[in-house]
C-alpha cells in the first residue's frame, strides 16, 4: 500500500482484523514508506481484509494498492507485525 500509511496505525489495525477475521500472515512498513502485507485464511476474510487495506484507518490516506493472488502455503500460525 502506498501513501500515508506509515506512522497512522496501519499495521495495528491489519493485525486486530486479521485476528477478528481468523486470517494469518505479516505486515511490515517498506524504508520507501509503503506497507507490504501477506495474508493467509478463507478466502472471504482474506478479500475483506484487502478491502480495508485499499483505504485504511481513518488517518491514513491510501493512494494506491496491489494485491497478488497466490496459492495458501499454510507456513503461518498467526498474524505478526514485522520489523
């Protein structure tokens, strides 16, 4: 995700839908200050959190967004922010 995502609490609200929602994976800041994400479960909350990653909380100001559809590996137990 591009645009101010960085330093509005992206990340944290990510994590709390991703558990609300039962979807695993990570999400980390880019130096470029983009937010990369990967996210793993139903396919249903996983498209429901992209839908919320495409506009964000409300101080954020997400510009653009792209989204890569790949096949469920299964390597992940929870959701993490990175560092």
């Amino acid at each position: 995700m591009s645009g101010r995502v960085q330093g509005v609490f992206f990340r944290s609200e990510i994590k709390r839908l991703a558990r609300v929602y039962s979807v695993v994976g990570w999400i980390r800041n880019l130096s470029d200050g983009r937010v990369e994400a990967l996210f793993e479960g139903e396919e249903a909350n996983v498209k429901r959190l992209v839908e919320f990653a495409h506009k964000g909380p409300r101080s954020a100001s997400v510009t653009s967004t792209k989204v890569q559809m790949e096949s469920f590996s299964g390597e992940f137990k929870d959701f993490r922010i990175l560092w």
